[in-house]
C-alpha cells in the first residue's frame, strides 16, 4: 500500500513537471490513461492530500495559479533542476513507473545493477533519519577477520554501482567511509547520537574525485591532453564539477581539474588508455609513468 502511494506522488510530481503548468482535469485525464489509475478518477480531496504529502516527503510544492486559469506548477523546480536527491528520486521512480506502464518494454531496457544497496540501505537511511547509531559486522578488504563496531552514519554515497555510509566513528573519533557490500549484519542500537550541524556532505567530497578523502594527498590542480573524440565524452560528462576547459585544437583538448588526485583518479585517468595523457602536475605524470611501466612487464 505504501509502495502504491509513493508511486502515485511520483507520478503526479513528474507528470505537472514535464507539463510545467497543467489544470486538474488534465490531470486527471493522463491519471485515467496510466495503469495506476486502474480506470478510477482522482478525486479532488485525494489530490489534495497527495500535494500535501509530497511536500513533506520530498520538500516539492505543488502550487496552484488561480488567476491563470486554475494551473498547478512545481513552485521550486530549479532545485530539481540543480540536481541532487530530489532529481534522482524524481527521475528514477518516474522511469519505474513508466516501465511498469509498459511491461512489453521491459526486455528492452537494461539497467546497472547496484547489488549493495539492496539489504542494508533502508535501514541505514533510517537510521540517519532518526539519528540513531548502527552496529555493524563489517569485513574489511584488508583484514582476515571481520569487525563488530558502532558507527553514527552521516550521510550514504554511490560510485561506481556501489553504496557507501559515511559515518563518524566513536572509538577512533573520526569519520569513516563503509562500503555497504563488506557488511555483514546491522542492527540499530537505539542510541542517539547528534549530527553536527555545520558538517556538509557536499563539502565533505568537494576535492575528491570519488570515495577515497585522502588527507595526505593535497589538493592541486591536474591538467590533462584528451586526444581526438575523447574529448567530447568528457565534455558531455565531466571527471569532476572543477572541470574546466584550457586549450582546444583539432587534434586534442586540455582540461584542467582542482581536487586531490587519489588512487580512485589515478584509476580513472588509466582507464582511458591512449586517449589520455597528464600534462601536470610532474609527480602525478611519473607515478602513471611508472604504473603503465609496470602494466607493460605483465605482458611481456
């Protein structure tokens, strides 16, 4: 039932938004033609309660413009505009929906699976929500037992199809990051613990390229030649937000990126072969030097 209700706020956020300004009857006559309807009118009180859902859920207001005719329009759409939570949740109940609108069409559309965030991501983000800590069984990469620990989770993260809690961690006094796969059990511990105020989760990964925040690797600006359509691919989705576009020639592109170029950068700058070749700064083109080196010999 709940499920049902979240799929019916979204559909109505995502039908008055692509509609930009849209009167109830026409609201109802797209809610008659979607299967979630099951052919019964939306009555006005229901509408209603649905509006007043959604802005408590997902901080969207839908407003009416009495003076133009009775339409309804999303109020702050330039925040769903900007990106963000709001944009994502938007965006990818909107297509769930719309795919189970059409069940034909469900062979023809294949997505990324993110297997970690199935089990553990609910009560995780229930947890931040009532700011209560978590213990956790975790089993570390680099460890041959596990560990049982407490943690106040601050905020989650996904990169590269998996999920991630960013959590203070009492015994150390320090903030650490979990990947959701290496746990093993969770249990809510009741305790509550106090989020800070002045911490900002954006901020917390302004410099970073992806997961890792490696406090000794400074923050500096890495240039680098992207040769012939190369370029594009990064011009239509940019390595990091910094991004910004030097010297352009028919033959390649120079991008230059402010944020601290940790292993996980390293990684993605390799992962683009010849296409990619770092102009500055000099320690980080000869630790690659050094690392294709080292892939050449794996295959001599």
């Amino acid at each position: 039932m709940a499920k049902d209700l979240f799929n019916k706020y979204i559909w109505l956020v995502d039908t008055i938004y692509r509609a930009k300004r849209i009167t109830f009857e026409e609201i109802n006559e797209r809610w008659l033609r979607s299967r979630l309807s099951e052919g019964v009118d939306i009555p006005l009180r229901t509408f209603h309660n649905w509006r007043g859902q959604i802005e408590e859920i997902f901080d969207i207001n839908i407003e009416c413009d009495r003076k133009g005719g009775y339409c309804y329009y999303i109020e702050n759409v330039d925040d769903i505009e900007k990106g963000g939570v709001r944009s994502w949740l938007l965006n990818t109940f909107a297509v769930n929906n719309l795919i189970n609108e059409s069940h034909h069409l469900k062979p023809r559309i294949l997505f990324e699976e993110i297997p970690s965030g199935r089990q553990f991501l609910t009560p995780i983000i229930e947890a931040m929500r009532d700011n209560l800590t978590l213990e956790i069984t975790y089993q570390s990469y680099w460890r041959d037992e596990p560990s049982v620990f407490e943690m106040e989770p601050f905020f989650v993260k996904v990169f590269k199809q998996r999920w991630y809690v960013i959590a203070r961690s009492p015994y150390y006094d320090d903030i650490r990051i979990y990947a959701l796969d290496r746990i093993q059990h969770l249990t809510n511990t009741n305790k509550s613990f106090t989020y800070p105020k002045d911490f900002s989760p954006k901020t917390y990964f302004n410099f970073s390229f992806g997961i890792i925040r490696d406090e000794e690797c400074p923050v500096e600006r890495v240039r680098i030649k992207v040769f012939d359509n190369q370029a594009r691919y990064l011009e239509a989705l940019p390595l990091h937000h910094s991004q910004q576009e030097i010297e352009k020639t028919e033959d390649y592109t120079v991008f230059e990126y402010l944020l601290s170029p940790t292993f996980d950068f390293r990684q993605e700058l390799l992962s683009h072969g010849v296409a990619i070749e770092v102009l500055s700064p000099q320690w980080l083109r000869a630790a690659l030097t050094e690392e294709i080196g080292r892939m050449g010999e794996r295959y001599k």
